[in-house]
C-alpha cells in the first residue's frame, strides 16, 4: 500500500509540473507576441485559462451547459465540446499570431500549441463554476459615451436620419427586373457554377456525414466547409461606375503601412457560424466582399473613406435549405433582414419604440431567390439594393469568377515587400485607416469609430439600441417558424 501511494503521489507531482511548465510555455510565447506588438482581436481571452479563447457563442454554450443553474456541469459531453470549442477559437487566434512572428519562434509555437491542447484535456467538469465566471465576452457599446452624448436626446436625432434612410433606399427592393438593369452597368460576381458543387457527391462528403458536438452545432472540416461555402454563395450584382465598385483581395504594401484592395483578384471570403433558433443549433455560411473605398459624393460625405465592405449571412435550416438571409455593412450598418416564407416575423420589444429593429425590405423570399439569391449592390454606396434568383433577371451578363478563401486569412497577410506577415485589422479590431468623418455626428450613440470597417466579433449594428451581429440568439428575438 505505500508503494502505491508514493507512485499516487509521484504521477501527481509529475502532472503538476507538467502543467506548471506548459503555463510557462504559454507565458513565454504570448509576452514574445506582445513585445513583438502582435494581437488578434476577432475573440476575447479567458482570464486564468491561456490556452481558452471566447466568442458569443461561447458565452450561450454554457448558459446550455448549465441547464438548472445549479453551478455544475450537466453532462460531461457538453463539457467537453464546450473546452473543445474554446480550445478551437484560441488555436486560430495563435496560429495567425504565430503567422506574423519570426520563423525563429516557430519551434516555440508548436511546443505552445501542444501545451494548450495537454491543458484543456486536464480539465475537468469540477471546474465549471470557475470557468463559467471568466468567460466572458464584452459588447461593443460605451456607456460613458452615451452618458457623454446626452443618448435619449441624441438617439431621437439618429432615429429620423434612419429613418430617412429607410425612406431614400428602401423603394429599390420593389423594383422590376427592367427598372434595376437601366440603373447601371453591372458586373457579377460569382465563386464559380454553383451547378457544378454537388456538396453530397464530392469525396463522399454527403451533408448526413457532417459531424456535430454535443450541443447540435455542425463541426464540418476545412474541405466540408469550403464546399458548403461554394454551394450556398450568392451571386453579388454589382453596378460599376470605376475601380471603387470592384471586388478584389485586401493587401498589405508593408508594415504599417495602409491596406489597399487589389481589384485584379476578385475574392470572396467565408467563414462558418452558428445561431440557436426555435431551439435549434443551425450553421451559418457568412460571406465577406471587399471594395477599394467609398467614394464622397461631394465635400461633406461624412460616410465616405478608405475600403468599403459587406458582410452577407447564409443561416441554413436543419434540412439545409437556407432558412435566411441578412446583411450588413463591414462596419456594422445597415443590417438587413430577408427571410424564406418559412419564417413568421413577430412584434418584437423594438417595434414599439425608436429602436432599430428587424427591417425586411424585401419582405420574404420566394424559394427560388432563398436557394439561388443574386444580391444587386449600389455604386459608390455599396447598398443592397434588390434581391433576385438567378435566373430571374432576364438578360445573360459575363460573370468574374472569384477565389473562394477562408476569411482568417485576412489575419495573416504576407507584406508585397517582403518583410513578414500582417494582419489587415488593427489589435483593437478594426481596419487602419478606415475611419470615417460621421464620428463627429454618431459618437453619442456609443459605438467606437462608427463608419470605420471591423473584424468579426465586432460588428454592432443598431446607433439607436443595442445589438451585435454574431449574437447567437438573435434570430428568437424577430421570428419564430412559419408553421408555429
């Protein structure tokens, strides 16, 4: 009996000095990112937990994990793909830091990622009251700001211009076919001959085979991804009046120096998300497109500036069939709602006060423009303007066929000198020198640099309320199924 318990006693001892020398690990390579000036910003650390990383979705995960809210873990599965899910989102965040560091560290980096992964194995669901206390997500508003800008006054103000807005741009979405082509000229644009993406015969890659966690979230691989990605893509429609209106690949001349877009190589980028809706965990495609610019209609275009961007959301039903569609600006404005009739709009809080709330200018979608939407965009503004199907408009146009990338590529962007690796955001989230003049007028609605262009994560939508784009129970807030 001592014998075993000495050998007890040495494994303790032996697995406390390994954890003890993997938080060094991480200690070393996380303070060589920070003299280094290295950070990405897209999610939020966990205190005490180096080697966890958060997002919303993490922060509604537990919320799930805890069913009773009796402070312990419900079910050890749920736990585990609760750290999985967070030990994921800390791996991307260390391997675009790990992008931008010396080659000389990349021994270091490895030996960190392999610490991560040993201490999120040896946690345990006794830890849950202390993990759930420090994952944590913060918003996107400034209260001071709002305190500052005098926001029930203010707010009134901002209401009217959006409401005006609405008024200006909304008519478009009523337009017929002929109307929106004697607009402009127009180019698409398009990953490639969505006719051609079978998603259920390549590799044997059938939908029923995607994985899900515990929770009900889908965890495709890169190769299931990106051939989601290509299957459910929009066609963009983009009136074109010069370069401004062309979609190209953000790039970085050097360090510090101010990121361009390269209209000579047309990309369209993608990530996966997931919202919980009607009780559901359902998978999000989201696509990014990227403009050189927004250029001022005059002198005073408060909203112009540097890069322009918009952001278009794929939310698909449990059958896989798109159950909605939204966009908004990279900036976080002009959040639109356009749901498939299989969705009810509901009166929601905001609809009775000046809040921004659910717009739908569209209406619902018809089956054929849920499954095969062309998305027409404005010149200059880059507003949405119309959503079609293909095939609705009634003329044959040349397409651009664009590269199709992970988004998370844009955080670790090799410089056209030669000298390393960038990111295209900044360490607080945003795109350098895209801020635009309307500050001057939106502080007091208490959004950080509105106007300037943000990395996921960090898109809040509404001047006049409060709400963030990537909040997973969104969808519960506006609708509820068709057939409810």
């Amino acid at each position: 009996m001592p014998v075993l318990l000495l050998a007890g006693c040495a494994t303790s001892e032996i697995s406390a000095f390994k954890e003890a020398s993997c938080l060094d690990v991480l200690a070393q390579f996380d303070q060589h990112a920070d003299d280094l000036g290295i950070v990405d910003a897209e999610t939020s650390p966990v205190a005490g937990y180096r080697f966890l990383r958060a997002n919303r979705n993490s922060v509604m995960l537990k919320k799930r994990l805890d069913g009773d809210d009796d402070g312990v873990a419900d079910r050890v599965d749920l736990w585990r793909d609760w750290i999985a899910q967070m030990r994921g989102l800390d791996r991307e965040t260390r391997t675009s830091i790990a992008a931008r560091m010396p080659d000389s560290l990349d021994q270091e980096a490895a030996r960190a990622e392999e610490c991560a992964n040993q201490l999120a194995d040896g946690l345990m669901p006794s830890s849950f009251a202390d993990l759930s206390r420090a994952v944590f997500v913060p918003d996107d508003y400034r209260d001071f700001q709002r305190i500052a800008g005098f926001y029930p006054l203010s707010a009134i103000l901002a209401h009217f211009g959006y409401e005006t807005w609405k008024e200006d741009n909304f008519p478009s979405f009523h337009w017929s076919a002929d109307q929106l082509w004697r607009a402009g000229d127009w180019i698409d644009y398009r990953v490639m001959d969505k006719d051609a993406t079978d998603v259920a015969g390549i590799a044997g890659r059938d939908k029923g085979e995607i994985p899900k966690d515990a929770f009900g979230q889908s965890r495709p691989d890169a190769i299931q991804l990106r051939l989601l990605a290509q299957k459910y893509a929009p066609v963009f429609r983009i009136k074109t009046q010069d370069s401004n209106d062309r979609v190209g690949m953000p790039v970085l001349p050097g360090a510090g120096q101010q990121a361009d877009v390269d209209v000579e190589t047309p990309v369209i980028f993608y990530r996966l998300s997931h919202t919980r809706f009607d009780g559901q965990w359902l998978p999000q495609i989201i696509y990014t497109i990227w403009f050189p610019s927004r250029p001022a209609k005059g002198m005073f275009d408060i909203l112009a500036g540097h890069f322009d961007g918009i952001i278009w959301r794929v939310t698909l039903g449990a059958d896989g069939v798109p159950l909605m569609h939204d966009s908004i600006h990279a900036c976080g404005c002009y959040h639109l709602f356009f749901p498939s009739s299989g969705l009810f709009r509901i009166k929601a809080p905001e609809d009775g006060d000046i809040r921004e709330t659910a717009e739908m200018p569209a209406g619902y979608l018809t089956a054929a423009q849920v499954r095969h939407p062309v998305v027409w965009i404005d010149a200059v503004s880059h507003y949405v303007l119309a959503i079609t199907a293909a095939g609705d408009a009634g003329k044959d146009r040349g397409s651009v066929l664009a590269a199709l990338e992970p988004e998370r590529l844009l955080t670790r962007l090799p410089y056209q000198d030669g000298s390393g690796v960038g990111s295209l955001y900044s360490d607080s989230g945003f795109v350098p020198g895209t801020d635009r003049a309307e500050w001057i007028v939106l502080w007091p609605m208490g959004i950080e640099k509105p106007g300037a262009m943000r990395q996921w994560g960090h898109h809040a939508t509404a001047f006049v309320g409060r709400r963030h784009f990537d909040e997973p129970g969104l969808f519960d807030r506006y609708f509820v199924p068709a057939d409810d």
